[in-house]
C-alpha cells in the first residue's frame, strides 16, 4: 500500500535483551530436532515484548524458518473467537499454498471454521458437536507444516484473547508431540489484575514442563544510554540520560517517546499527555486518520480505512505515509491494513476522542461493512459488524448484528464467546422496535428445547435467546451464569401458556442446582414433572425422566429407580432423542451394577461409552467416564478402573472437559489408594483440588484426608476435616462425601485417643439407609471403626461403652453385601477386628482374612490384617508359630515402609520389639511363654493383670501385699519393657496379646 515506506522502530539497534533473544534461539535449535518446544513471554506495557519477537522472527526466517503472527484484539472480548488462530493460518495458507491445503484433506470442512479458504464450514450437531476434532485436527496440521522445516507460530498480546483461543492455545501446548514447531505467546503483565481470566491459564501452563516463561525487565541505566544513541546517533549526555532514565523507569517505549522529542522538548508529565505529544505534533489530517485507526480495532484493513475515512486516495496515503514515518502505524503482517506500532499509542488516541466522536466513527465502521462486501475476512464481519453497530448506540442495527454474531461463535464451537455476545443481546433488546423484532434470525439449534410450537421456523424471541444462553453457559463450563438465565427465562414465561418451554427451563435449572449453597434440583425437577404431565410424548419429557432416574440413583435406595431408569430410557427411543437416551442408560447401567447385575451392568457402561464416542457426544463423555471409573472401583475392579481413568483423563484432556478431569482425578486418587500407590494418588489429588467446580474439590480435600491418616499426619487430616465443615454444610455434599467423611472422622479421633467422638461420628454416618453406589465406602468406615474398637481394648476410657458400640458395627455388618470378592474380604477384615474388640479373635479368624486379601492387591489392607494374625500367633503361645509371626512382620515391615504407612508400621515394629523378633535376621528357635517375651518376672505379670483390671498403685499394693512405692516400681518396670507411655497402653496391649488372663 506505501510503496517506499519501511516499518521499523525508532531504534534501529536491538538493544539488551541478550540472554532472552538466546533462550529462543535455543529453542529453535532443539525443534529443528524435532523437539516441540513452547515460550510465554511476558512484561509490562512498553517492556519489548514485540520488538524481542520481530528479532527472534526475523533471524529465524533468515536461518530458513517459516513464521506467522496472530494478534489477539481487544475485540475478542465482544465475540470475535479464534482472532488469532485465524490470522495465523491465513499467514500459512499464503506461504505453503497447495501444500497447507493437501496437508488439510479430507477436514477441509471442519478446519474451514478457522480458515474459511479452505471451503465451506459443515454444520455442527447442536450441542453434541465434537469441538476438541477441530482443536485436533488443527494441531495435526501444524505438525504436518512443521515436519520438515522449522514452523515458528507467534500470538501476541494474549492479555487481550478469547476463551476460546486460550482453550486452543492450551490444547497445543499439551498436545503437540513431535514436529519442529516453535509456539511463542506474550502477554502484558501489569493488566493480568487478580480476577483477569488470563490468570488462571498461565497458571496451568507454569505446571507444564515444556512451557518456558520468559519475563522482561525494565532497562537498566546502560542500556537506556544505548537505545538513545541509537536513536539519535550520538552518545547522549549525561544530564539527558539521567533525566530520561529517571522518566521512563527503564521501560523502553517511554524512553523512546521522550528521546523523539528532543532535548528541551516540553512534555506533559501525565502518560497520555506523553504519549500524544508525537501525534499532535503531526498535521490535522494525519490526527484524523490516526483517530479512525484507532477507533477501528486492533487493526484496519485498508479498503475499510478508505471507505470511512471518506478522503481521496491519494490524500489518505499521505496522511498513512506520515503516520508510518513518524513510527506511530505500522502495516499489518497480511499487508493489507494498518496498525499502532504500540497498543499504549492506540489507547491514548482513542481515549482523547469524545464520545460523540466515537460513535460517530463506529457508525461509519459499521456502514462501510454492510454497504461492501469483502472489506474483512468473511468469518470476522458478524462480529466486528455486531461490535461497531454497538458501540455506535444503534440497538435497531445492533441487535440482529449480535444475534448473527452469536451463531457464528456457536457454529465455531465458541461458546463462551457466544454467552457474551448473547448477555449483549439481552441488554439491547427492550430498546428495539417490533418490526426489528420481527425480522430476527430463528432460534439456533439447542439441545431439547421446543423451539417452534406449532413446527414453523419463527424470529427468535427474547425467551429463545435465554434458552440459547443457558445453554452456552453450560458448555463453556459456566454454571452461574447459566442459572442465571434460566431464571430470567421463567420470570418472563407465562408456565400455563407455554408449559413445555417452562419445564425445559425447569429441567435446565435442576441441571445446574445440584452442589454446596444450591441443593439438589429436587424442587426444580418435581415442578418440571408438573408442567409435562398429561402432554403428549416429547423431548423435554424424556429429559425430565432421564434426569428424575439420574437424581433418584443418587439418594436413599428404592424399588422404583431401576423403573424409573428403564422408562426414561424407552421415552427417549420412542421421541428418538439419542443424547437423552445415552444419558439415561449411564444411570440404569449404574443401578444395574449397583444391584447385583455387575457384568452386565459393566457391560452397558462400557456399551454407552463407545456410542457417545462415536457420536461425539461430548456432553455426555464426562459423565460416562466419571460413572465407569466409579462402578468399577467401588465393586473392586481396581487394576481396570486404574486403566480407565487414566485412558479417561486422557480424552478429558482431548475433548477440554476440565470439570470431568477433576472429577476423575479424584476418583483415580481413590483407586491409587486401594492399588497402594499413595504418591501417584497425592498428584490425582491435587490435580483434582485445581477443579473449577466445588465437588470434585471437595471430595479431593476430604481423601486427601485420610490419604493423611493413613500416613499419621493427624495434623493434615484433621486440617481436611475443618476445611470441609466450615466451606460447607453435610446436609448439601453427596451422601458419599459424608461417609468419607466420617472414615477420616473416626480415624482421626480414634488416633488421638478421642473415643467417644469416633463412636458419634459413627453413629452418625449410620443413621439412615446408605444410598446407591456407597457400599465400598461404607466397608471403609466399617474397617476403621472397628479397627478402633479393637486396638483400645483394655482401656478403661473406652471399654465403658464399647459393647453398644461394637452391636451398631455388627448390625451395619450384617446388613451389608458381599456379592465381589473385595466386599467379602472386607467382610472377613471387619469380623476379625470386631472379635478381637470382644477378646473372642483367633489366629483362624484373621488367617481367613488375609488370604481373602492376597488375591486383590490392596496393601494396607493386607498389611493391617497380616499384622492381626501375628498379634493373634504370639496371645495363642504356640512354641511352632513364632518364625511365621517373624515372617508376617516382616512382610507388614516391608509393605508399611513402601506405602508410608506409619501407624501400621509402627505397631508392627513396636510388636517385634516387645517380642524380642528381629525383623532383620530369622527368629530365634526358643519359644518363651507369651508373658516372657517381654521379659516379665512372675511378680511384674501378677502386677500387670491388676493394672489391666484398672487398679490403682494402692489398690494393688494392698492386694498384693506390698508398699504402693513398690507396687509404683513394677508399674515403671512393666511400662518401660512393654515400651508403652501409660497404664492405659499396658492395659490395652496385655488383653490383645493375651498376657493376661481373660476377664
């Protein structure tokens, strides 16, 4: 466009920045290997960050590199999604030719939604669009155009991008494998404030090891002095430099605007003021044309720029050649349009116009596109249009701009882009006159929802944009804001007139109820049952009843799920609405499982999983994977649901469902710990207490928990159990929160010697019947509270009340199944312990156990009762058994250490110890009788039993005949062989062991 007129800085020497400019380089050199590699650079405004990329871009070019640069615009805000993406691969689609487009057969149609050349876009499925295939396909493009030759992508200004780039942006950077690609992002760090949604994402990204973050720093004084020589081409003197050093602070681009000027320039000392000095300084003309630049976006194209700047030709390439000369514009990399050489020089212009002014402009804007085709990229008109109708205070023309523009995001799979643009809708509606309204666009496609009563296509109505919207905020994870509109909905529906709309609104709202502060979507989904009653079979009936069975599959067990289950599956075939139907099989398959029917019920899980795959139903995926990974682990198919949740992780990571990722993480946390692999599920864990929703962090909190009792840190475990009362109340977590809950609760209590609070917990959490799918956890609760029972035998504070509390432990016993065989192991587990609580245990017994628990890998478990049986051998006393109690402590020594079991650990040593066992060298042939283990002269076992029977130094003294001095030295003698800290232990430790004789 200005022939004879080169973009370049005012400095025409890279200054600093020389360890930066290496690390890129670096870089480049390894993907030349074939070693994907990934930076983020970040740094103030006016810090380098693009002239540090110009460099790197230009060296990389002249070593044979290829290069292409998207700028996010601050447009991207109002619904212009994959901005930058877009630029990028039309900067590819002009540089490989038919090469990009041979790499692209056979996708032509999706990745057409980024670059249009390739053809036309396909139609999406409605809600049950694959959106990460193009996220996929396009990763697979880039490594095809960087298997050769070195591929450097560039996006900049990040600070400023869409959701929906960002989502694309992380899928690359995870995803790409083996290519020469280079990807570079930068951001400007001082607008990252706390609640910017850029936040969270560098977050995530800092917790990849093959992204690099690269921070500039302010200039020192030296290299200040250098960028003003280079400016001006003479050293700069020293009161000049010390006076624009102390300016500028270092940040390159101020020193540059204050070196321009000239010494003795007179500048304002505010910025903006700073920065308009140059732009004033410049002809009327060249003003003007910078104002309309600079209302006009990030970047202008030059058709555009002509048809609304209204000035001859070759005026408005005057006017462009002065703005270019004075460094203020630079052209586009497309060379087409123009752009400010720095976002702070755009800023400033634009926020001197008056407003009147800006609308005026946009106005102009936004006539040029509808009066001339072509004048922008065909997939970025509907949004740009929608962004100037707007700004220009038109809500006639804005209103259909913003509908159309909100279709186009949905169409691109760019649904919080199309949340946005929808909320935008919704403020300018009231202000549009009817005939407007008349003409709008039709409803889009929305999952369920009846759009067209009477089966004609009509406008969409504000009623129909709330229902789009609700659903936009539910697939771009957004669950507020999606209840928001649902409620807005309903406020505006007459329910008698429109009784389907108002259940679909009901049901969407039951959808989104469940979770702490919202209850359960009980009252929500009863008042959809009401309004469908006695109309005819639909969508929307099918939907209720499938999420009534979801619902009811989750509370206290009944006769009626597995019917409800099995009609909302049947509705939703007769209505032909698979993705409901789908929906409703997960939950009757669950309940199956959950009833008895495991392998079929299995069976169907992994049925409906490879049908959601196939359709791509990826609303349902999450809830498929999450629902498999459970049913398997809580019926103990560990080693499979260890493979599924990995290979399910796997496809939540592909398909950007980061609320599934959570929950499946904490469900593998779970199977991690079972499997014995305890630093595995520490990672699962904290992976899943980074979720963005409240449960999946929540159950994350409550087993990292006992994940800490298990390992003795009281300290952590009961940090978990405050953590979660004071975020949330029991009576809004899911009944399988509240039985975890009540493991780490008794496990907790009971290791700090707080018996009557383990016994209340456990009352608690067996109150009422257990609902579905808990049966694992409860025999996890089960084996705690027992196990407490067991190991303070003897205690004279806790044998009080411990026959009423080991018979509500028998009668929960009882009522539980043993139809898998780590249900019946557990079963085995429980009784031992319980019997040892009574006196009554026998080395039988816990033989039983252990070899049910060999079978199934479950260490601590095992480990737990090996230890019992050895407990068991030494009370018996048989002369035969000591090298197999040698034998199983060693074993339980060896598991504990590899877990980081301590407790359990601890107990088998002290045992070893106690019996004079050393783990480390075979067992000694000579058999002691059980009290002479520890080395108790006659007297000491005579002093232990009444001690045992909880008798004072006084009290035995006058049994015995002895002083209480002497009665108080056996005590100090029989504690310190035992190795206990108190009577109560040595009390405790002669029943289990059987030191004394029974009472």
């Amino acid at each position: 466009m200005l022939d004879g007129v080169v973009a370049r800085g005012v400095s025409p020497v890279f200054v600093g920045r020389g360890p930066e400019l290496a690390e890129l380089t670096e870089g480049l050199a390894r993907a030349r290997e074939g070693e994907p590699q990934a930076f983020v650079v970040g740094g103030e405004a006016g810090i380098g960050k693009t002239r540090l990329l110009e460099e790197f871009l230009a060296r990389a070019r002249a070593s044979g590199a290829v290069t292409a640069v998207g700028a996010c615009v601050e447009l991207g805000a109002d619904g212009l999604p994959f901005a930058p993406v877009a630029a990028v691969l039309r900067s590819l689609h002009r540089q490989f030719g038919t090469a990009l487009t041979e790499a692209a057969t056979g996708q032509e149609d999706e990745l057409a939604r980024l670059l249009p050349e390739l053809g036309v876009p396909g139609q999406p499925a409605g809600d049950a669009t694959d959106r990460a295939r193009l996220f996929e396909l396009t990763t697979r493009l880039l490594e095809r155009l960087a298997a050769d030759d070195p591929l450097i992508i560039a996006i900049e200004d990040l600070h400023w991008s869409d959701r929906s780039t960002r989502e694309l942006m992380r899928y690359l950077f995870r995803s790409v494998q083996r290519a020469k690609l280079v990807l570079v992002a930068t951001y400007r760090a001082d607008d990252i404030h706390r609640r910017h949604p850029l936040r969270p994402f560098l977050a995530e990204l800092d917790r990849l090891r093959s992204v690099r973050r690269i921070e500039l720093a302010r200039f020192t004084r030296s290299e200040v002095s250098a960028q003003m020589a280079a400016i001006t081409g003479s050293r700069p003197r020293p009161g000049l430099l010390g006076s624009v050093f102390e300016r500028s602070e270092g940040n390159p681009f101020f020193v540059e605007e204050l070196t321009a000027g000239g010494p003795g320039s007179a500048m304002s000392e505010t910025l903006r003021d700073l920065l308009l000095v140059r732009v004033e300084a410049l002809p009327e003309d060249v003003q003007d044309v910078l104002r309309t630049v600079a209302e006009g976006g990030s970047s202008v194209e030059h058709g555009l720029l002509a048809e609304v700047a209204r000035r001859p030709e070759p005026e408005l390439l005057d006017a462009l050649r002065a703005a270019v000369g004075a460094h203020l514009l630079a052209p586009t990399e497309e060379g087409d349009g123009y752009r400010f050489r720095h976002a702070l020089m755009r800023e400033a212009v634009v926020d001197d116009l008056l407003p009147g002014e800006r609308a005026r402009l946009n106005r102009r804007f936004a006539e040029a596109l509808e009066r001339t085709a072509g004048l922008v990229p065909g997939d970025q008109r509907a949004a740009r249009l929608a962004s100037y109708w707007y700004h220009a205070g038109d809500r006639a023309k804005a209103l259909p701009a913003v509908l159309e523009a909100a279709a186009q995001a949905h169409r691109r799979y760019a649904y919080a882009e199309q949340l946005r643009l929808l909320e935008r809708a919704l403020e300018l509606w009231d202000g549009v006159p009817p005939e407007v309204l008349a003409g709008l666009r039709p409803i889009g496609p929305v999952w369920g929802y009846p759009a067209a009563i009477d089966g004609a296509a009509e406008p969409v109505g504000q009623v129909d944009v709330l229902a789009e919207a609700t659903r936009a905020g539910v697939l771009s994870g957004q669950p507020e804001r999606a209840l928001a509109m649902a409620k807005r909905a309903l406020r505006l529906l007459g329910e008698r007139d429109e009784p389907l709309r108002a259940a679909w609104f009901w049901t969407q709202r039951a959808w989104l109820a469940e979770g702490p502060g919202r209850g359960d979507g009980r009252r929500e989904l009863d008042r959809a049952r009401e309004l469908v009653r006695g109309l005819p079979p639909s969508v929307v009936h099918a939907q209720v009843l499938a999420l009534d069975a979801a619902r009811r599959s989750a509370e206290r067990p009944g006769p009626e799920m597995l019917e409800t289950a099995e009609r909302a599956v049947q509705l939703a075939r007769l209505v032909e609405a698979e993705s409901t139907e789908l929906y409703a099989r997960v939950t009757l398959a669950c309940l199956r499982a959950d009833s008895g029917e495991i392998a079929g019920g299995v069976a169907e899980l992994f049925t409906v999983l490879d049908r959601i795959l196939e359709r791509g139903e990826v609303s349902l995926l999450g809830r498929c994977l999450v629902n498999l990974v459970s049913v398997l682990s809580f019926i103990g198919h560990l080693a499979r649901a260890d493979q599924v949740a990995a290979e399910g992780l796997r496809l939540a990571e592909r398909y950007g469902l980061e609320n599934t990722k959570g929950w499946l993480s904490a469900n593998h946390a779970q199977v991690l710990i079972e499997l014995g692999r305890w630093d595995a599920a520490e990672a699962a864990l904290a992976a899943a207490a980074r979720a963005r929703g409240v449960q999946p962090r929540i159950a994350a909190r409550v087993l990292a928990g006992h994940l800490a009792a298990l390992t003795g840190d009281l300290a952590a475990a009961r940090a978990a159990l405050a953590a979660t009362h004071a975020e949330t109340d029991t009576t809004d977590l899911r009944p399988s929160f509240v039985i975890e809950l009540a493991v780490v609760g008794v496990e907790t209590a009971a290791a700090e010697g707080r018996f009557e609070d383990a016994r209340d917990v456990f009352r608690a959490a067996t109150a009422e019947p257990f609902p579905s799918f808990t049966t694992a956890l409860v025999w996890n609760l089960l084996i705690v509270a027992a196990r407490a029972e067991a190991l303070t035998r003897g205690l004279p504070a806790s044998d009080r009340d411990r026959p009423a509390a080991v018979a509500r432990i028998r009668r929960v016993l009882k009522s539980m199944a043993r139809t898998t065989p780590m249900w019946a192991a557990f079963g085995h587990l429980v009784e031992a312990q319980v019997l040892r609580a009574e006196g009554r245990d026998t080395a039988a017994h816990w033989e039983t156990a252990v070899a049910a628990l060999e079978e199934l890998g479950l260490p601590h478990h095992l480990a737990e009762a090996r230890l019992g049986r050895a407990e068991a051998l030494l009370a018996e006393g048989r002369a035969d058994d000591r090298e197999r109690v040698a034998e199983l402590l060693r074993l339980v020594r060896a598991a504990t250490a590899e877990l980081g079991a301590e407790p359990l650990r601890q107990r088998a040593e002290q045992l070893a110890t106690r019996a004079r066992i050393a783990l480390s060298a075979p067992a000694r042939a000579a058999v002691p009788a059980p009290a002479d283990q520890f080395g108790l002269t006659p007297r000491e076992r005579d002093v232990l039993a009444l001690v045992a029977a909880g008798r004072s130094n006084r009290q035995i003294a006058e049994e015995l005949f002895i002083s209480p001095k002497t009665a108080s030295v056996h005590v100090s003698n029989i504690l310190a062989k035992l190795e206990v800290p108190g009577r109560g232990e040595a009390a405790a430790l002669a029943h289990r062991l059987g030191l004394v004789p029974a009472g």
